[in-house]
C-alpha cells in the first residue's frame, strides 16, 4: 500500500498495515463486521441454472463441478 503526500512516497506493508488496524478499535469494527455487511450478494440466472441442472458425481466430481461453474460464472461476469 502507497500513498503519496507532498512528494513523498509513504508505503506501508500488509503486516503492518494489519498491526495498525487491529490496534484500533473502530477501524477493526469496521474491516470485522461493518465492511462485510456493506456488501449484498445475489444470486444470478447462471448459477441458479447449474444448481438446478447440477448431478451427483462423487466428492471428486462435485468439486470439478464447483471449479467449472464459478468460472462460468466469472466469466459471464466478464
């Protein structure tokens, strides 16, 4: 992470920014629960079709599954 303030190139790694944030409170509330729930996940079109079309092909085969799928999904994200 950088940032720039007159000139003057201020980065701060993940380790420390993590040690910054967990040492305050508000900002660990904040990246603990209130940023999380800022976000609405919703179901599409794509993924309610593949679990509806979706066959039990093992542990092996219901993970290929999930890997194809969200990458469809992705990619019609794309």
């Amino acid at each position: 992470m950088s940032l720039f303030h007159d000139k003057i190139e201020l980065t701060v790694d993940l380790a420390t920014f993590r040690m910054v944030v967990l040492a305050d409170e508000l900002l660990e509330g904040f990246f603990d629960k209130a940023l999380a729930a800022s976000f609405q996940l919703e179901r599409s079109e794509v993924e309610d079709y593949h679990q509806a079309n979706q066959k039990s092909a093992g542990v092996l085969g219901g993970l290929m599954n999930l890997v194809v799928n969200d990458s469809w999904v992705v990619l019609a994200l794309i």
